[in-house]
C-alpha cells in the first residue's frame, strides 16, 4: 500500500531498475568518437559540390526521451502496480458467522471466494473471535463457532458442488447455533443466484446479529445450458443468466464422446433479456457424435450440457404402398407419418418407387428405423438385407392396410401372425362398435401417457392368439384385441400397428396422441441402426456412470450419489443424492443435467431491513496496470520503429512505386491462369426417344417374346388408338411395344399385359419394376386371354395362363380385388357400360376393392374414392376384340360372332383409358344431392 491510497505493487523490487535509466540515458546518447580532418587540396572543388551523406554524432532528444519512456513502461510493468481496495472491520460483539454458497456459479471464482473467506478468518483471528463457517452446498451442517484455524482448515476443505445452492437447511443450522447468543458479523458470501422458494434474507435479519455484510462477484456473469432440440436444420440451444442491461454473445461449442471440438454456434442475448436461443448448425451425422454441449470460456456445470442417445436425431427412411401423395396428400399414408416425425427425425424417401432397388438404397444410408405404410409383399431379394439390417440393431415399423391384410401369413417381418384379412368395427354390416383405446401395459414405450378417450378405431388386422402376445403388445383396444404389437429380432425390433397410417381406419393418425406414439417408438432405436435397444430406456433404476463436476467435468468417481430412478411420466431432478451426469453403464446411459428444461436464473433479492453493507469480493473490483503498461510501452517501440525508417528514407518514393508493380503483376497472373469452367454433361442413351414420346400419349403393351401374341397385341391397340382418335377428342400416337427391364415405364398411363404360359417367366427385376410402376400411380391391364371367372379359384379349374397369372402376382404387392361395382366411374367414365366384354364375354373385369364404401348403399350415382386401381385383370382378350389391320378390318372374330360385342369392347377400352386420364372425376355426382338442397334453403 502507498499512504492511505488502495494501491501496491505485486513485485516492488523490480522497481530498483529505475536506477539504471541514468545509465540507458547515457547508452542512447553515446557518440562514436571525432574523425581527424585532412586536407587533400586536389579533391578541395570535388568536395564543395559532392552533397555528403551525414551521420548525426547523436541521437535528437525527443527520440532520447521516448525511448527512456519506454523503458520506464517495462520496469513499471514488470513491477505490477495493483489498486485493490478491501474491507476489514468486523463488529466485536460476537462470533463471525460466514455463510458461504458453493454452488455450481461459484466454480470460476472459487479461489476469490476463498481468499475473501480467509482475510475475514484473519480479521476475526486478530480480534479474538471465534468463527462459524458454512456452506450451502454441504449435506450436513455444523455451525457451530470454532476456532480461526479450524475455520481455514474447514475452508480449506471445501469445494464447489455441481448443485444449485441450499441455502435453508445451511440457514436453519445458524438459527439453532446462535439461538441464544446472536453473532457479531454474519457475511454472507453469495454466488447472487435465487434459489426455490429463497427466503435468505429474512432468515438472516431473523439471528439478530449486529452487522450483516453480504459480498457477491462481479454481477451478471453466471450463465447456464437448460435445453437443447435436434431439430431438422441443427441443433437449437437454449441458454439463462441473470438478468442484465448488456448486450452478451456467447460462443456454443459442442463435444464428441473424446472431448474433441467438432461444431460451434452462437447464442445472442438481447439487452435485459434472460433467456436465449441459438443453433449450432451442423450436418445430420455430425449431430449424432455429440456428447456434450458447453459454453467456451465458461468452465462450470451449468454451461455443460451432457447429451444421451435420447437426443440424438435418428434418419427415419419412408416407404409407402399408396401413390396418392401427390394428387391428395391428406389420402397418403405416409403424410401424417411425416407430419409427426419431422420435427423430431431426419425424413429420406427413395427416389426410386421400384422396391428391390429403393430398399438397399435406404439402407446404405443408415436409418434408424424404417417405416412401411400398407407394404404387403416385398421383392423376394430384399427379405435378407432387412432381416439382417434388423438384427444388426435397425427398427421396422409397420403400419397395417389393405394389401397388408391380403398379405400371406408366413410374413417373416411382422412381430406376430396375422389373420388374413381385416376386422371391421361399426357400420351397417357389422354388431360391433368401433373400439377406443385400452391404459397402456406398463411394460410399453407409451406407459405413462394419458390414455385417449376420443381416439376410436373402426378397422383393424386382427393377431392370431398365442402364449405371448401378451408380452409382446404395447398397446389395446377396450375389447383387449392388439393395436401395437413389437417382436425383437437379434438387436433390432419389428413393431406393428395394426392399424393404417391415413384416417380411413381410425382417427389415431389425426390427433397429437399419433405424433408422441411414433416419437416414442423411433427413440427406442439406435442411432445409425448398429445397436440394440437401450438398456437404459428399458431400466427402472440407473446406477451412477460417470458424474459432472463442478468445473463442468465428467469424471469417474460417484462419491455418495444414489441410483437414479425413472418413472414414467415423471422428469428426473438434480438432488445431492442424483448429481448431474450420466446413469447406466457404457452399453446404455441417461443424462441428468443440472437445470430443468425452461429453468430461467433470477438475482437473489438483496433487501435488508436491518442494517447491512453490500459489497464486491476481495479484489472484486482490484484491477492491475500491468497490461496497460505494456501496452504503452509496445506502441513507444512502433513509433521508435516507424521514426527510425522515416529518418533512413525507407518510405522513399521509387520503393513505394516498385512495389506497387509486382503488386499489378501479381493480379494480371492470376487472372491470366483462371481455369475456364466446365460443365458436365448428364444426359443418358434413350434419352432421345424418351424426349420423342413426351409429346403425345401412347398406348403401350409388354412384349412378351412371341411373335403372335405381340403381334395381335400392336394391331389391338392400334384398333384402340384409331377408335379413340374418331370418338373422342382424346389423340393418341402409335402403340408402344416395351421391355420391362429396360425401357421407361412411367411414361405411360396404363400397360397391357398380354399373359402367355408358353412365354418366358418374367424374372425378378422385371416383376419388381411392374410393382414400382404401379406403387407409383400406373396401372397395368393383365389379359388371360382364357375367361378365367375366380382369382383364387384352385389350379386345376384354371388355365394355362391364368396358372402363369397366378405366379407372377405371387411376387406383386397387389391390393385386394372385386370385379367392377355396378356404381364405379368405370361404368360411366365416357359410355354407360354394364359389363366389359372383349373376343370373349364371360370373364369380369377384376380391378382394386374399395373397403371404405362396403357398407354404403349400392344405389348411390358413384363412389368416393379419387384413386385409380392400379391393377386390371380381365381374361375376356381385349385386343383380339381391338385388333384391325391397316384398312381397319377386324382381324379375329368374337365369340360368339357379334360386331355389337366388339363395339361394346372398344367401348370398354375407351371407359379404361378415360378413366386412367381423368380419374374418378364423376363420383363427385355423389354431392349434387346435398348441393342442390343448400341452394333450395
């Protein structure tokens, strides 16, 4: 200290270098000595007009001078000149009672806090009192006074807890210490954070002491981590401190699993705001390895925020059986699936609709979790990469359908057998009601959800009963009959609602008990599909793992912390029991971090009634010259540095102008050797034809190798062609004869399939583009050629071709079929038809079963349904009734011979393809009725 002032040097006998300045004064004054002058009398003319390069015998003085400044800045420096003012009265009435928060906010100032504990132990050492010490962060508490020494060893001991601070057992311990004889000095060193339900400062004017002296930090600097979402875009980050006026930028930095710094982002807190968020965007794999969030440059376990595999974002890939999402989205099975997870997953659908090539692309992409909506049959190849990308840890969700319920029961990748076929409830038809749903088992993901009691389910596939379905069920319906039903395969799952994923079934899709049910289910998968399921997600009680330190650390030691226990429904919280970290094992942990999720850091109330003082920390508020000092004296070196080259001539103009070219120089080649662009060229062989038959619409038919049958099949459609061009304004080009495997099926409305058992068997590649074809809005017109009358007729009643029909749906994911309703668009699209005859009349038309107007009346003008069938099967040979040569004449009579029969085929066919372009555009005849009476009111 210096007189009376707040100011000491950290370093006082570096000042003794000051006596050395005499001494530089002299260095920086000293001149070579005087050359002796001699006469040369022939060079006397050169040398009066020769201008001479002089060098100055010293130094000026004001350059002396600020190099003397300079070094006088350094010896300063050096000494660390301090001002550090401190507050040393205690009253002497009584004990010292120090209560002291070592809370969490404490941990970067730790060692202030403990100096200024120990300059007050000193003080009241010197005064002869006796000390109480206390921390809020302890479990146990003696308040009793002591001695100075064993206080500092008490002070000594002690360390900042990862916790908020307790400050009411601590308080209610110095009541009953200082019932009787109240302290002289209570100091209160607090970390100015507001606890639950803080009554601190009433409790204090409560002991009665004589002076109260309350010492905080620098206010304004505690800053805590409370939630993070993995959203689609990044990582979004949430953040409090204690409200302030200031303007705070904080820099997020996120952590793998070993410490490493991989991402970053920004929170922005707004003047007087408590609360803010940020986003650390980073790809989707990225995202995945981080362990940990923490706030750089602030080093406590508040600004850590630890991350378990609940928050990872999992790769959710989508496959659907429908192909209306483009025409009526609210139809799509996959719309509500997607509405639901996207907040939560990251959504790939395949760019292919064929399956034996989208599925092994999906699955190179590592999903989590895979999700088929109404899938019956898959490509026989695809069966071993799924069962074995489920063994390996991936979750198959299923959803249930009409070509779910018409699917074998011998499906490997449903979690319990099926009955075939689906279980209507409710409706003219049926003595059941439709059912709600049943309390979830407490064995299930869902236990501890609210059970719904507006969700209501009218249709359902029904699981064949067996000794575990019990156990293997997540969720009921009131009747006790399965709605969610899950198997484990290896270390991966299966789980099946048995219900469909759009709101014809069942309104569960439509409400926001759907969005928790899936986002449940896909977080019981691992991220990346390599592991099983969580142990952790499964267990009641967590044993410590590794726990979270007051410094923001994860270390091994768990000390006297308890298992956590999980109960459904209920958040776990921070206790001296459960301290911050990670509960479980390696194999499978949860993250219990400090702060609730939204928690808000509010100041402690300050008011006193009695009388106390407020006042910073020991050196709270010291601040050293050092840095200033040296600062001062690294300018004086650049302005020496800059006055010397002035006084050399560096800064002369014809440097100034030689640079400045090699500058000019340097842009004029790099300009000059600018690689030019390039494009690449995507374009692919058949592009061309493809462009060719963009024009104008085609009829196409599959080629099938044999040269009659494609023969007839050209001349029938071309009879079509012309047919249409005549009585409709409907234009086509020419046939189009295609092979399946290579040419482009998606340019075409419908395909006709001429099937022949003496024909090649198409092979799996083929059968799998059809089914792509028709998953994505085709539709493919099989013709027998035999009248078969029965589809599941047995084979000895059937023909040859029907029997090769028959084998190639096998390998087709085919919706369940009717023959076509008295009342479908099909019978009016352009002519009233009653039935569809080809060369031969006795087989029906057989086209997809509308289930959701079963049990509507059969006289109504047309049904609801805006989806064209993706598949017609007739056995009647169209175009043998089509085909004409080129004058136009029939080529094969019909049977029986009637041309009125081959007018009605061309009818038939004119109704197919009108109903391809258009749609069921006439079954909104069925709302005349109800419009023609709101215009009558």
């Amino acid at each position: 200290m210096i007189g009376g002032l707040a100011f000491a040097f950290a370093n006082p006998a570096i000042l003794a270098a000051l006596l050395a300045l005499p001494v530089i004064w002299w260095l920086l004054r000293m001149m070579p000595p005087r050359p002796a002058a001699e006469v040369f009398p022939p060079l006397r003319i050169l040398a009066s007009v020769m201008k001479r390069e002089e060098t100055p015998s010293k130094s000026p003085w004001w350059l002396t001078l600020l190099r003397m400044l300079m070094a006088a800045a350094v010896i300063f420096a050096i000494a660390d000149p301090v001002f550090n003012p401190r507050s040393n009265t205690l009253a002497s009435s009584g004990p010292l009672a120090l209560l002291i928060d070592n809370s969490w906010a404490t941990a970067p100032d730790w060692e202030r806090r403990v100096e200024a504990a120990s300059a007050m132990i000193d003080d009241a050492e010197a005064k002869d009192l006796a000390v109480s010490v206390l921390f809020t962060g302890d479990r146990q508490h003696d308040a009793a006074p002591a001695s100075a020494a064993t206080a500092r060893t008490r002070l000594a001991a002690a360390a900042p807890e990862p916790l908020p601070a307790d400050r009411r057992s601590a308080l209610a311990a110095l009541k009953t210490a200082f019932k009787d004889t109240p302290p002289g000095t209570i100091a209160f060193v607090t970390d100015g954070i507001e606890s639950a339900d803080d009554k601190t400062m009433g409790a204090l004017n409560e002991i009665g002491a004589a002076e109260v002296r309350v010492i905080e930090a620098d206010g304004g600097q505690a800053v805590a981590l409370t939630s993070t979402t993995n959203e689609s875009s990044g990582m979004s980050v949430t953040a409090t401190r204690l409200k302030t006026d200031d303007r705070r930028s904080l820099s997020i930095v996120a952590y793998d699993s070993r410490g490493r710094a991989i991402a970053d982002g920004t929170i922005d807190f707004a003047p007087g705001a408590a609360i803010a968020k940020g986003t650390i965007e980073a790809p989707f794999e990225l995202r995945n390895d981080f362990a940990r969030l923490g706030i750089e440059g602030a080093a406590t376990a508040g600004a850590t925020h630890l991350l378990d595999d609940g928050f990872r974002r999992r790769r959710v890939a989508l496959l659907s059986g429908e192909a209306r999402d483009l025409s009526q989205p609210l139809l799509s099975p996959l719309y509500y699936i997607n509405r639901a997870l996207a907040p939560y997953a990251d959504l790939i659908e395949p760019r292919e609709t064929d399956l034996a090539v989208a599925i092994p692309e999906l699955l190179e992409q590592r999903p989590s979790v895979l999700i088929m909506a109404d899938i019956g049959r898959l490509p026989e190849e695809t069966y071993p990469l799924l069962a074995k990308w489920i063994e390996n840890g991936g979750m198959l969700i299923r959803f249930a359908g009409p070509r779910l319920a018409a699917a074998p029961a011998d499906d490997p990748l449903v979690p319990v057998t099926l009955r075939q076929g689906e279980r209507a409830l409710g409706g003219a038809l049926s003595w059941s009601e439709p059912q709600p749903l049943a309390d979830y088992p407490a064995n299930s993901p869902f236990a501890g959800m609210a059970r719904p009691s507006d969700i209501l389910i009218k249709r359902q596939v029904l699981a064949e009963p067996t000794a575990d379905l019990v156990e293997r069920t997540w969720a009921n319906l009131a009747d006790g009959t399965p709605l969610v039903t899950t198997a484990a395969r290896g270390t991966g799952r299966i789980v099946l609602f048995h219900v469909s994923a759009e709101a014809t079934w069942s309104n569960l899709p439509i409400s926001g008990h759907f969005v928790e049910m899936l986002r449940r289910s896909v977080q019981l998968s691992r991220s990346g599909g390599v592991a099983g399921e969580s142990k952790a997600a499964q267990a009641h009680t967590l044993a410590p793992f590794r726990l979270l330190n007051a410094d923001g650390v994860l270390v091994a030691e768990t000390g006297n912390s308890r298992p956590l226990e999980l109960q459904p429904g209920k958040t776990p919280a921070t206790t001296p029991d459960n301290p911050p970290g990670l509960y479980g094992s390696e194999d499978g942990f949860t993250a219990l971090n400090l702060l609730p999720r939204d928690a808000e850091l509010k100041r402690i109330d300050m008011t006193l009634a009695g009388p106390h003082t407020v006042e910073r920390l020991a050196r709270a508020e010291s601040w050293s010259l050092k840095p200033a000092l040296l600062t001062l004296a690294l300018l004086l070196l650049i302005a020496d540095a800059v006055i010397v080259l002035l006084m050399s001539g560096a800064f002369s103009r014809h440097r100034v102008a030689r640079a400045a070219s090699v500058l000019v120089f340097a842009v004029a080649a790099s300009a000059l050797f600018t690689p030019p662009q390039v494009h690449a060229d995507d374009t692919r062989p058949g592009d061309e034809g493809i462009l060719e038959r963009l024009d104008t619409t085609h009829l196409a038919y599959v080629v099938t190798g044999e040269d009659e049958v494609d023969r007839l099949s050209e001349s029938g459609l071309r009879g079509l062609t012309d047919f249409l061009t005549y009585r409709t304004t409907l234009e086509p080009g020419a046939p189009v004869g295609l092979d399946i495997i290579r040419d482009e099926l998606s340019l075409y409305p419908i395909i006709y399939w001429p099937v022949s058992a003496s024909a090649p068997m198409p092979s799996p590649q083929a059968v799998s583009r059809i089914d792509a074809y028709m998953r994505a809005g085709g539709t493919v017109l099989f013709d027998t050629r035999d009248q078969f009358s029965s589809l599941g007729a047995s084979s000895s009643g059937t023909g040859p071709n029907t029997e090769r029909l028959q084998a190639i749906l096998a390998n087709l994911d085919i919706p369940p079929l009717e023959p076509v309703p008295a009342d479908h668009v099909l019978t009016k699209a352009f002519y009233l038809l009653t039935n569809f005859p080809g060369r031969y009349t006795g087989s029906p038309l057989w086209i997809e079963a509308q289930f959701e107007n079963r049990d509507e009346p059969s006289n109504r003008p047309a049904r609801s349904g805006d989806g064209v069938t993706p598949i017609m099967i007739t056995g009647n040979d169209f175009a043998g009734a089509w085909a004409v040569d080129t004058n136009g004449v029939a080529l094969l009579p019909t049977v029986p011979p009637d041309e009125m029969q081959r007018e009605y085929a061309f009818r038939s066919g004119v109704n197919i393809m009108m109903y391809m372009l258009t749609g069921n555009y006439k079954a909104d005849q069925v709302h005349v009725p109800a419009l023609l009476e709101r215009l009558g009111q």
